[in-house]
C-alpha cells in the first residue's frame, strides 16, 4: 500500500474498517449499545439518540461510578454505562414530540445504519415504516434488536437478558449438578445479541456494496439464547433426551472440569483418547488407559462421577501452579480459576490490549475493555470516552443537520433537544 492511499481517522492515526459509515444508535442498557460500540470500535461514526432528563437507563446503573476526585454527584458516569458507549456522540431528542421525530427522521436519511432496540411497531407508529424507509431512506440498514423476534406469539413482549436465559433453557443447565437453575454471571444473551447484531450488519453492509440498497436485520433475545445451547440444543435433537446441568463439567467429554488442587481450583479440559492417557499417566493412574471403564471417551461418560473422585483424590496432592505446568508440558489444556481481577491483570490480557485507558475532560480518567476483533491494516481504535447526556447536541444539529443557533435556540426552548 502506497502511502498516499493510507487514510487516517479525525484524530489522526489509521481510518478505521468501517470509516465513512455513519450509525445511528437508538438502543438503550446493553445488547443494541454494545453493538453500536463495537461498530464505532472498527471505525463508524456513531451518533446516540437519547431521551432527555435521564437518557439511557445505565448512566444510573451505579456504584461504582467514574469520577474525578472530588467532583459532585452530578459529574460522574456509571461504570456500566461506560462500558458500552465509547466511541459515540451523544444528543437527546424528544421523541414524543413531532419536532422530534422529524429531526430523527433527517438523522435517519443521513444514516447508513440505525440500530434500534424498541419494542415492536415503536418506529412505524412514529412514521418511520417500511414505506417511510422505501421512500427517504432505501440504502439505510434496519438493525432491530427485541426479545423475541417480529413474528410469532411473543413478538409484542418486551426483552430482558435474564427471561431470555431461563426461557431459553440457558439456565437449566447451569448450575450444580442436584442445585438450583442458575443464570451466568453476566449478562449472556445480551452480550451475544448485540455481537450477532453486529455481524448481521456487517453482513447487510457487504450485501449492499452489490445491491445498492439497505435491508432489515433482526436479532431478538430469545433465538440468541437458543443459538447458545449450541451442541447442547444438538445432544437433545439427536438422541430425544432432555439436557441436564454438569456443574462444571461438560456433556459430551469427560475428564472435563474443574478439580482441586492442594492451594487452589484448575479447571482441565481432556479432549481425546490420546490425551487422556498422558493426562492418567501424570498424575499417577497410568492404568487406567487400558481400564474398561475409563479407556474411552464413551465409557468415562458412562462413569464420570467415579473417574473425576478418583481424579479429584490424586490433584489434592499438589499446588495449582505444579499441575498447570506439567499438563501443559504435555499438551493438556489446563488453567488456574482467575477471579476477574486476576483475569484483568494477567499478562495475556495485557499483551491483547483488552484493558485500555480512557479520558473525558469532565468524568476523568477510567479503565475500559478493549475490543476483541484484530485487524491487521484497520485496527479498532478508542477515539472518543462515552459521551455525557447531550453533549454533542449543538455539533450534531450544526454539521449533520444544518441548524443555525436561532433554530437550534427555539428547539431547546420548546424542549425537543436537552441541553
């Protein structure tokens, strides 16, 4: 690549993938926001569309909260909502008004992507159906995130990440093995909702450099939460049996879990035969590779409970770090249970750029998660902290939309943009 054919973004370094594609983020709390900052993460500029007073529910989401020292209440940013919102200008709109929505409306035309995150029929029913769209806006990409999709008898509920795991059938097989249901320790389905999100719009972006024209893209809740059963939903379309919880272990291998060591947890993943005679080989039951019960994935199955006590017995004789570093000399995946601080301050995360630091000049200095996608020639790149309420406001109606100050004045005045 020549040099004069290297673009570069507004603060100067590398354009990003998606650079020249402008999104228009109307979601709120996780799945849809983490969407829209992850497209602005590759390049995107994102321009959030909020409701003024509060804004998106997770700037209360607090403690903790990111602040400089001794500032007022009013000046800090809930950590949640930081987590979900860089790289994006912010502007409130009330959309309740006609005003309102004929603002959104030019945003929209100007979009080539908006992401929505309201409930079914909350668009057409402020004017923005689908003949709208033929009409004002044919090359813009519809990303619609719901609970439960835009058909069927649950398409009018609305969607939370915690229904989704239990209806889903997430939650009945995580879980101690006799205990209760239990639901992951974040938000799951949102997470991954707003990721396929992604890649739907990604796809529909690549579809339209061929057709010249936008399209629909749905992602709700619920199918996320199916798509998640992943081998486990296979199992049950297999063989007509229902799934059950393994605590840590896994349905289709064993040895696979967690075990104690003498000073800690390691979790041991044993993926084959081969390996699993190595693995019975280092801690001291070499035998058990020729042992009927054991000699095969299918027959440790059949016997799991027996051969993890029996496992469970011999890894109590040494430290964690003893067993990590003569199983992986061997080739069997292994690993100390971090807690997330330790997770966070590993050398690996460190080494991947996944915690990067942030600035704003109002909230201060802060700590985020770095994006997950490497590209080679257009990296993700961190150009803007997760906006305050409004903050771009006066930028957004000035440059997007043309406004004078006059105008901008009465639109403040009749309360149908914050300030």
């Amino acid at each position: 690549m020549s040099e004069s054919s290297v673009s570069s973004n507004e603060n100067g370094g590398p354009a990003g993938a998606l650079d020249g594609i402008r999104v228009l983020d109307l979601t709120r709390v996780l799945a849809g926001p983490l969407c829209a900052q992850m497209l602005g993460d590759l390049g995107a500029d994102v321009i959030k569309v909020e409701p003024p007073g509060a804004g998106d529910d997770t700037r209360t989401w607090g403690p903790p909260w990111v602040a400089k020292p001794g500032a007022a209440p009013g000046d800090a940013e809930a950590a949640y909502y930081l987590g979900a919102n860089r790289n994006k200008r912010s502007i409130t709109l009330d959309l309740g008004q006609p005003a309102g929505r004929e603002l959104l409306g030019k945003l929209i035309e100007k979009a080539d992507v908006v992401v929505d995150n309201y409930k079914k029929g909350t668009l057409a029913r402020w004017g923005f159906d689908d003949a709208w769209f033929a009409a004002h806006a044919p090359h813009a990409i519809r990303a619609s995130v719901t609970g439960y999709g835009t058909t069927g008898p649950k398409s009018a509920l609305p969607g939370y990440d915690f229904i989704a795991q239990a209806e889903s059938g997430l939650m009945s097989i995580c879980g101690d093995v006799d205990g209760e249901p239990m639901k992951y320790g974040v938000a799951i389905v949102d997470i991954a909702t707003g990721l396929i999100t992604t890649n739907g719009v990604l796809a529909a972006l690549a579809a339209r450099q061929r057709t010249g024209r936008g399209q629909k893209v749905e992602a709700s809740l619920y199918e996320t939460g199916l798509f998640l059963l992943a081998n486990v939903a296979m199992n049950h379309l297999a063989s007509g049996r229902d799934a059950r919880r393994f605590g840590n272990g896994h349905p289709n291998i064993v040895p696979y879990t967690t075990y104690p060591a003498s000073d800690a947890m390691i979790a041991v993943a044993v993926g084959n035969d081969a390996q699993f005679a190595k693995f019975a080989e280092l801690i001291g039951e070499g035998q058990w590779a020729a042992d009927p019960r054991f000699a095969t994935n299918a027959e440790r199955i059949a016997n799991r409970e027996q051969l993890d006590a029996s496992i469970g017995l011999r890894t109590r004789e040494h430290p964690a770090d003893s067993w990590i570093a003569s199983l992986r000399g061997a080739g069997i995946p292994c690993a100390r249970i971090n807690t997330v601080a330790q997770a966070l301050a590993d050398e690996q995360t460190e080494a991947r750029g996944m915690v990067v630091p942030m600035s704003h000049e109002s909230y201060g200095d802060f700590r985020t998660l770095g994006c997950p996608v490497k590209l080679s020639e257009t990296p993700a790149t961190y150009r803007k902290a997760p906006p305050r309420l409004g903050e771009h406001g006066d930028e957004v109606l000035r440059g997007e939309l043309g406004l004078d100050d006059a105008a901008i004045a009465r639109l403040r005045a009749d309360r149908v943009v914050g300030g």
